[in-house]
C-alpha cells in the first residue's frame, strides 16, 4: 500500500552531548522524510549517532545534552515545538513507540508482563478499564506470536526472545503511526533473530504502523525494510529505496558496506573500508567519509548537500551532485 | 602504579583528605602517647591513690576555659618551701630551735580556690615538729589559721574549727573573702606564715601549701583527682588499636571462609550463609556484657570475643558474590590457559579485584569496634586497669557529670571519639565512591 | 499464517492467582521461620554455655531451689514453728535433696537441654533482689513488664527513620549533585557514632543548657492523670530519645538508599517507561521505588539490628524505662538472672524482627511469590 502522504519529515535534526572530553555531535543536521507505508531502515556502524537519533525524534534527553534542535513534522505538526508536557500525552507511545536496543533489560522486573503491556493504554486513558486493557493486551501479544500464559508471568520468566516479543507488543498495543526499533536482534541468537524478523514481517503485513528499523546488521535488514537511508558519523549520507540501496547504491560509504557484505546467489570476493569512522567530537570539516574515501577529491574539502538525484533519492557526496 | 592512582583519585574528595589527617593525627598522637607514658606507667598513673594525685583538684575544669575572656577561674597554686619563699631557722634553747617559713602567692583570679592543703615534710627522730599556721591577707589582715602538730597533710579546707572561726565560711573561701564583698574573692599577694617548733638538732621542716585551682591542666581532672589527659591520650591508641585489631581479625576470618565457601561450592557455603545468618541473630551485646560480668573484662578478652562474633558476619555474602565473580571471571581461565603461575594470578589478577571490596568495608568498620568497646566500658565493664576513653565517659557518667556541670568531663572523650569515628567514616565513605563502580555510573 | 484461537481458560486474569502465589509464599515463610527459629536456639546456646561459664546458671537454679524450699517451709504451720537450727537443717536437707533431682550434681552438658527449653519457654528464673513493677521476682515477668515501654520508643523510632529514609532518598535521587545530595553525603559520617553517643550530647544541650526537654524517663512523674496530658508527656519524652537514634541512622540511611535509588534509576526500564509516556511520578513509583525495594528492605534489617544493640545503652543513658535500662540495672546490681534473661528476650527480639522484614521481603519481591529461588532479606 503506497500512499504518497508524508508521515514524518525530519529536518535538521541536532543532538548533541556534552562529556568529559568535549561536544559530542551525535545527530549532527539529519534529513529525511518517511512516507506513510512503507518501513525504512536506517543503517549505520556502531557509534554514528544511529540510537541517539531514536532518542532525539522520542525527546528521550539525557542529562548531559547539550544540543536538540531542528524540525520534526508527525503528520503535518511540528512535534519539537510541544512543551514536554503536551510531548508526553500526545506524541509518546500514541503516536510514536520505541523498541530500544536489548531490549530484554527494558522490562520492569517487579511488574507483570500483561501490566507492562497494558501500562499505555490505562496511562493515556484509552481504554475504558482494566478488562479492555487486557483484551488488547492480548492481541498484541498474539500479533507478536507470544503465547497468552505468558501474560501473567514476571519478566525473569521469560527467554530473551520471548522478552523481545513482550516489549514489541507493547509498543504496538497502542496502535501508533510509527515504531522506531533499535537493534531489535543483536542481542540474539541467530535462531531467535530469525524468528523474529518472520513476527516483523508478518506484523508489518498485518497493521498499518510504519517502521523505523535501526541496525548495523545490513543482511537482516533487507527482508524488512521498503527505504533505506544510510548514517555516517552522526549524517545521513544516502536516502533510497531498498532495491537500489541493495544493489546500486550511490554514496562510496554505501557502495563499500554492500561490497563487504556476503550475498547469496553471487560469489564476491568481500571488501573492507580501511580507517576509523570519524570521532564525533570535533568531527573534519567537509565530507566526513572523504579520509576513508578512494573517490575523494579536491572539492571534499567542503562539506557537499544532502541533494536529491532522482526520486526519493537523496545523496550526500559531490559525485552526484 | 595502580595504587597511585586511586591515591591520587582519592584525595581529589574533600572529605578524604580531611578523614586521612584525622587519622594521621590521632595516629601521632598514639604513638607520641604511647613513647612518652609507657604501658607500666599508665597503668600506676591511672590507678591512682597515695600521693600521686594529691596536688590536682577534684573535677576541676581544664585550663582552656581560662581563654574565653570573661573566666578567670582560679589555677592550682604550689608554694614550696624548698624552692620559693624564704626560710629561717633560729635555735632557742637545747636542741629546739624555731623555724619560720613564709610562702607568699598571688591571687589575681576570680572565685575561690577548690580546696587549701598544707604539706609537711619533717624530719625528726621522735618529735615532730610543731607548727602554727598565719594566713595574711593582701590588705593586711592576720588571720591565725590553727596549731598542730606537723603531719603529712593538713587539708584546711576540712577543718572543722576553722570553718566555723572563720563564719561558717570553709578555708579556701573564708582566706580569700574580701571582707567588703564577700562573695568576692580578694586579690593581691598572700603569705601562708608557718611557725615551727623544732625538738630536735637534726630536726627540720618543710613546708608545701597547695591552693586547689578550678581549673587545672588541659583537660581537666575527674574524681580521683586524675588529669585527664592521661585517660584521654592513652584512650587514643587503645581506641586505634582496639579498632584496627578488631577490624583486621574479623575482615581476615570473613574473608577466608569466602573464600571456602566458594572454593568448596553449594554445600559448604549454605551451612556459612546459615551460620551467618545465626551470627546476625546473635545479640552481640548483652553476649559481650555476660563474657565482661562472668568471666574476664580484660580488653584482650574482649577483642577477641569481638573477632569470635563477628566472623560470619553480613560481609559474608558480599565478599562471597566477589569471590564468585573473580573465580568465575573469564579472565582467569584465560590466564591459567596461557601458564599463568597461580600467584601471578592472585596478585596482578584477584587482588586488585579484592581490595576495591575490602577496603572501604574494612576502613568503615573500624568505628563500629571503637564503639563497641567504647560502649562496654561506659557500660561499666570495660578493662579494669587501662585508661580507655569508655572508661572516662563511664566514670563521668557515673558521677552525674552533665547534672553537676562538670561538662567537660562527658564532652572531652566524646568529641575524640566523634572525631575518630569519622574521620574513618570519611575516607571509608569516599573509598566506597572511589571503588564501587556501579556509583561510576551514575 | 492462522491466527490463535484464545481457548477462554487461558485468558489472562488481571490478579495474582491467589491459591498458588499465597501457597508459595507460605512455604517461603515456613522455611524461614525454621532457619530462624534454628538460629535463635543456637543463640539461646550460645547464651546458656557464656552465661555458665562462671557456674552462673547453676546458681540462679539453687537460688530458685532455696528460694522455693524457703517458701514452702514458711508457709507449713508446722514446719514453722519447729526451732530454728532443726528448722534450718531440714531446709538444708531439702536444698540437697532438690538439687540432686534436679540434676545439680551431673555435668553440665546433661543439664543443658533443660536451662534450653526453660529459656525457649520463657521459664527464666528468679531474680534474686531486682522486682517487676508490679512486684513480682519472676525473671519473665520483670522482663515482659518493660517490654512496651522499649516497643514503643524503637517502634517509633524505626518507623520515622525508614519513611523519612524513604521519602529523602527518593527526593535525593531526582536531585544528584544539588547542595541537599552533597550536604547529605557529607554528614553520613555521622553514623559512625552510636545512637547513645548522641543522646548524651542531646541531653546535654536540650535538657540542660537549654532546658526544654526532659532529659530522661518516659513520662513526667507523676504521670498526668488525662489521657492528653499523658500522651503529650509521653511525647515530650519520646522527643531526644527517638532524636538520637535518627541521628545516628538517618544520614547514611539516605545516603545508601539514595544511591540504591540512583542506580536503579539508570537502568533501561526506567527509560522505556519515559519513552511510554509515563509520568515522572508513576515513573518514580512503579519503575524506581518497587525494583528498589527488595534491597531497601535488606539494608533496613540490617540497619534496625544495629539499632537493637545500641538500645541497651540508649535507654540507660535516658533513663527510659525498658529492657535495654533493665539491662544496664541489672548489670549494677550483678543480677545474673536478669541478665541472662534478657539476652534471650533479645534474641527474640531480634529473630521476630527479622522474621518480619523477610515477610515484608517476600510481599515486595515477586521471585518468592513465583517460586524462584530468593534469599529473602539475609
């Protein structure tokens, strides 16, 4: 179902923190629009500002922020223009949930699983009582695949797969537009993974909810994701559909992370990007990929756009611009 | 090195720095104590009796008071007829000869004196020597004091008749009245004239007159007459080493069966959770207090049975779950598997896991001893012929001390105990916040 | 993909099932109830092998034996009025008689399980010269007549000290690094001193430089005769006592709980439930407050036993009339019945105390009422 009205429009999103070493830059300028529909996955290395940039679009501020700043439109609204207050009632969890990375630490470990579960709906009171609240309860927790006798067992109860599926129910239960997950596989098995990307696939038919999937894991991603953008050192360097960020990308950083992933059906030899993605703290000025670039060139020296080259395509690199 | 570091580390709190010179000076001061009035000579001092103490005064205050600007309590005053004030001796007639010893001093004080006592030193064969005492006044007046015969100690301030010659008023504050206002004292020079008969050639005469001060040396004195600097300097390093002693054998014991505890696996360590768990339940106390009453209160007894009751102490499970982690910790496999010696791994591997648990635990229960031995003398049973600071605290206790305005015979040891217990406390507290890494976190 | 039927058996309920979790916890219960009551006949053991050390006991047993020899001779009309060496010898005839039944003579070991189930029935003896309030020279009796008077003032003061602990260490965990968290930190040293150390210096500047409070005893003497009156004496006095102990708990007691609280605050569920919408007050209560307090209960048990021993020596200092001045009495007078008597009431004490917290635990941390393994407060 493509639908081409915008969900959320982010425009120059800054996150910044300060620590004991200087100004980290976390989500430094980012860009990009997602329309209602399709999912998109936004990857990344360790450390590019990836998670921070979940935390910054959920104003989950830590308490050595520095910076929060720029536009981000849910549906039309300006939602960084929200006191926290009216943030709290009108955008989290409604609107927008997130299922953070381990998410297996993200139960409370005294409460039950259906409380948890239910918690959304009896907070912003939308549900009359705590029967309906139950009911919804569990059909989200049959949305997820996790068995109902479940519900009424404590967290330490559960394997973590099972807990991973808890906390994606609970940000579905809500029925929001949009469910940002952070790693939701890393701290899996390969076999738990698998089941878990079948329950993603299967809910992302089923629901109309829109998916933000952050991972670094470029090979699970791609059963999921309908766009693509690629983050680099706290930017987003590269907007595309899948299809293409699959198999031609743009951007060199791009290009590299395909070239030295494994596929099945060719046979390549894997390559690597030599170097260190830049530190956030002071990152260079201009490209911040053009060290470890081996398309750089002199115009590198300054910091290129985020351009669009085609449709919905967007690059960050004076290659294509 | 590592340990340098987390010096370093430390001393970038306050409260660290403050704690460690705290202890540092209470550690100068035991040792300085401990040089200066060995063990054997405490022990006479704080016995007492005979003629150690005998020209202090009684629950007297300590001579700092002096420095607030509107005390001027009177001092002890000795005047000895071998050193100050004249002598003369004049013989009469055979063999009796007459002797006159004038000991003058100053009053400049307000208030009266605790107590008059004259002491004579007579030597003689079977006579002793007679005297007869004048008291004179700074505005001329003779008072005669009495005749007697020259004993050891004539303590006027308990005669009777004198008492009652002088009004009612006894010695120490009928000599010093100024006759215009007489709850005043009057000030000037005063002589103590004493006028002896001396029976014999060899015979000769001494005289000593000792004016009680209300104020006396710098702590004070107790009931006995005791300077209490001597149970207050010694308290520190009995405390010190009751404490660290105490803390050490418990720690050490705690820490072995840990060890076992793990070592062993399952069964070993339920039986010492469950013992510890009888040991927390044991009132350790009232057991102390019946050790003390029935058996023997000498502070080695209970030093030791203060390390019996606590080695499975609460530490137990927090050292266990170490002990645990370190056994269990990957690193060690890692070390054994690449011929690592097993004291490479217990010095450069499991120490330095150990101590950052066992300090702060160990510098923080040093009070918690102090205290109990504290609170065991006040209790009355502290060690019989030590001068502990429990023991000052108990016998001010016992002799209402805080109801008779003798303050500073309470307050004294407990401010050094105070301090003492936090200046530990601190660099505990701050040993915890250096070590703990959980409170790195946050 | 087929959608799972939901038989209706299996719908979730939104309460605890009752018959199970309370089974569980009532097993929890048992077993801690036997390890404790172990525990205290080990300690009542203890108490009976250091009280006899001296021959002590055996003493207090021939006390109560002449004693009630005496007695009974007295109250014969005969045997009363017989001369006073005939009379005397019989009573010593009879002593020997009684001792010998009641094992006097055999080594101690035998005689121990008596001295131990008299102490676990409360069958302590008599007192030689100390008496009850009410006038009695039984052991137990001297001893239970004190009792409320020490409930109440530990009972306030444990109470005050783990709300006001409470209450100012989950205000301190919102406000870390503020000059109230530093200022609390600094004065926790002060828990180094007992709680009577303070009470001293309390008296001294509270009943005596400044004479505003009484500086000892329960309620003013003579008691007031209305209930206000006696209860806003009773006030008064409670006011140093309960002050002293809070003193010399209350600052670490914050200090820990406040950073039991912080760490607790850092972990990931309290973030997720700020990302759900939560507000910052459920947030604090059901995401910091609840995971937090299993070991807040811990640290507390720990924190009253503490408090347990140094009522002995507060109440003396306070003159307040319960078992810890019972004890220091006692202790001047040399009365060995009484003082092995309420050691024994202090093991009590202690275990019931215990006991409690480890229910309280058990109603807090959900492992007991699942089943899981859980060590309980200790």
């Amino acid at each position: 179902m493509m639908k081409k009205d915008t969900l959320i429009r982010i425009e120059n999103l800054r996150l910044y923190f300060r620590t004991g070493g200087g100004i980290v830059q976390a989500v430094d300028e980012v860009s990009f629009t997602l329309s209602r529909g399709p999912s998109m996955v936004i990857v990344g290395e360790s450390g590019c500002g990836k998670t921070s940039l979940a935390r910054a679009i959920l104003r989950l501020l830590p308490r050595n922020v520095h910076t929060y700043a720029g536009q981000v439109s849910l549906n039309g609204v300006d939602i960084m223009q929200l006191g926290d207050e009216r943030f709290r009632r009108e955008v989290r969890w409604i609107r927008i949930a997130l299922v953070p990375q381990a998410a297996m630490n993200s139960l409370n470990p005294v409460i039950k699983i259906w409380d948890q579960v239910a918690e959304p709906l009896l907070i912003h009171r939308l549900v009359r009582g705590k029967g309906e609240a139950a009911e919804r309860a569990r059909s989200a927790c049959e949305l997820v695949g996790l068995p109902v006798d479940f519900l009424d067992r404590y967290p330490f109860e559960l394997s973590g797969g099972m807990r991973q599926r808890a906390v994606i129910a609970m940000a579905l239960v809500m029925k929001p537009a949009l469910v940002i997950l952070d790693e939701p596989t890393s701290a899996l098995d390969v076999l738990t993974q698998a089941n878990i990307m079948n329950a993603l696939k299967r809910i992302k038919r089923e629901v109309e909810t829109s998916f933000i999937l952050i991972t670094h894991d470029i090979a699970t991603s791609s059963e999921l994701a309908d766009e693509a953008a690629i983050m680099y050192a706290g930017q987003i360097v590269e907007v595309c559909d899948a299809a293409r960020f699959y198999h031609e990308p743009f951007h060199p950083y791009s290009r590299k992370l395909m070239a030295s992933v494994p596929t099945l059906r060719e046979e390549k030899e894997l390559e690597f990007i030599p170097g260190q993605p830049p530190s956030l703290i002071n990152p260079p000025v201009g490209c911040r990929f053009a060290e470890r670039c081996p398309y750089r060139f002199g115009k590198c020296e300054k910091e290129p756009p985020l351009a669009e080259v085609g449709a919905g395509h967007w690059v960050k690199c004076w290659l294509h611009n | 090195m590592r340990v340098l570091q987390s010096l370093r580390q430390l001393m970038r709190y306050p409260a660290a720095v403050v704690g460690l010179a705290i202890i540092g000076a209470l550690i100068v001061v035991a040792i300085y104590t401990v040089i200066t009035v060995p063990y054997s000579e405490v022990i006479r001092l704080w016995r007492g009796g005979g003629e150690l103490w005998e020209e202090s005064p009684r629950t007297a205050w300590p001579q700092w008071i002096n420095l607030l600007p509107w005390e001027n309590r009177p001092t002890t005053l000795i005047v000895c007829s071998t050193e100050v004030g004249e002598k003369t001796v004049r013989p009469l007639a055979e063999g009796i000869s007459e002797v006159e010893i004038l000991l003058p001093f100053d009053f400049t004080y307000d208030g009266f004196p605790r107590e008059i006592t004259v002491f004579f030193t007579a030597e003689y064969d079977e006579r002793r020597p007679h005297v007869s005492l004048i008291w004179l006044t700074p505005d001329g007046r003779e008072i005669r004091v009495g005749e007697r015969t020259a004993l050891r100690a004539y303590r006027m301030s308990i005669d009777g008749g004198l008492t009652r010659r002088l009004g009612g008023k006894p010695a120490h504050v009928g000599l010093f009245a100024d006759p215009a206002a007489e709850e005043l004292s009057l000030k000037g020079e005063y002589t103590l004239r004493v006028e002896g008969l001396l029976f014999e050639d060899d015979a000769d005469l001494d005289a000593r007159l000792v004016v009680y001060g209300q104020v006396h040396g710098l702590a004070g004195t107790d009931h006995m007459r005791r300077d209490l600097m001597v149970g207050l300097l010694w308290g520190i390093p009995v405390a010190l080493a009751f404490g660290f002693l105490a803390a050490v054998g418990a720690q050490i014991s705690t820490f072995v069966l840990a060890a076992i505890g793990v070592w062993h696996g399952k069964w070993v360590d339920g039986v010492f959770r469950w013992l510890t768990q009888v040991n927390i339940i044991l009132p350790i106390l009232p057991l102390l207090i019946m050790v003390g009453m029935f058996f023997s209160r000498s502070i080695w007894v209970i030093l030791g049975v203060v390390i019996l009751l606590n080695i499975f102490s609460a530490s137990y499970f927090v050292l266990h779950a170490m002990f645990l982690q370190i056994k269990e910790a990957p690193y060690i496999e890692a070390a054994r598997a690449y011929g690592a010696g097993s004291s490479r791994i217990i010095f450069r591997y499991m120490i330095p896991k150990v101590i950052p648990v066992l300090l702060p635990q160990f510098v923080m229960i040093i009070p918690t001893f102090v205290f109990i031995e504290a609170t065991v003398a006040v209790l009355g049973l502290g060690d019989l012929h030590l001068p502990t600071l429990g023991k000052v605290i108990y016998d001010a206790h016992a002799n209402a001390a805080i109801y008779n305005g003798h303050y500073y015979w309470m307050v004294q040891p407990g401010i050094i105990l105070l301090i003492m217990g936090i200046g530990f406390a601190m660099v505990g507290y701050t040993l915890d916040r250096v070590f703990n890494p959980r409170l790195r976190q946050i | 993909m087929t959608k799972m039927s939901i038989p209706e058996a299996q719908r979730p309920r939104a309460r605890i099932t009752v018959p199970t979790s309370l089974a569980r916890i009532g097993r929890y219960v048992l077993v801690k109830l036997i390890t404790i009551g172990i525990a205290v006949v080990v300690a009542i053991l203890l108490t009976i092998f250091v009280a006899n050390w001296g021959g002590h006991l055996d003493e207090i047993k021939k006390a109560a034996i002449s004693e009630g020899v005496a007695m009974m001779v007295m109250d014969n009309e005969e045997l009363r009025l017989l001369p006073r060496e005939e009379r005397e010898a019989l009573i010593a005839e009879m002593i020997a008689i009684q001792e010998r039944r009641m094992g006097l003579d055999r080594p101690f070991i035998v005689r121990t399980p008596g001295y131990l189930i008299g102490a676990l029935t409360l069958d302590l003896g008599w007192a030689p010269t100390m008496t009850s309030p009410s006038g009695s020279r039984l052991v137990r009796l001297i001893i239970l007549e004190r009792l409320p008077a020490t409930l109440v003032l530990f009972g306030t003061a444990q109470l005050l000290l783990f709300f006001t602990g409470l209450f100012f260490a989950l205000f301190l965990s919102r406000r870390y690094g503020s000059g109230l968290d530093k200022a609390i930190i600094a004065l926790a040293p002060i828990s180094a001193a007992p709680s009577w150390f303070y009470g001293i210096f309390l008296i001294l500047f509270f009943a005596i430089l400044l004479p505003i409070l009484p500086f000892g005893g329960m309620v003013a003497a003579p008691p007031p005769p209305t209930t206000l009156g006696y209860a806003l004496s009773l006030l008064s006095h409670l006011v140093l006592p309960v002050l002293a102990i809070l003193v010399s708990a209350v600052f670490v007691t914050i200090y820990n709980w406040r950073t039991f609280f912080l760490i607790h605050s850092s972990e990931d569920y309290v973030e997720m439930a700020k990302a759900k919408g939560l507000s910052s007050g459920a947030i604090e209560r059901k995401y910091v407050l609840r995971p937090t307090l299993p070991p807040i209960i811990t640290s507390f048990a720990l924190t009253v036993i503490t408090m347990w021993m140094g009522s002995i020596l507060l109440e003396g200092v306070f003159k307040w009339p319960g078992l810890g001045s019972l004890f220091f009495e006692a202790i001047g007078h040399g009365e060995t019945p009484v003082i092995v008597g309420t050691t024994i009431i202090y093991a009590y004490l202690l275990a019931v105390t215990l006991f409690v917290l480890d229910i309280v635990f058990a109603l807090v941390d959900p492992r007991v009422k699942v089943g899981a393994e859980s060590r309980g407060t200790i």
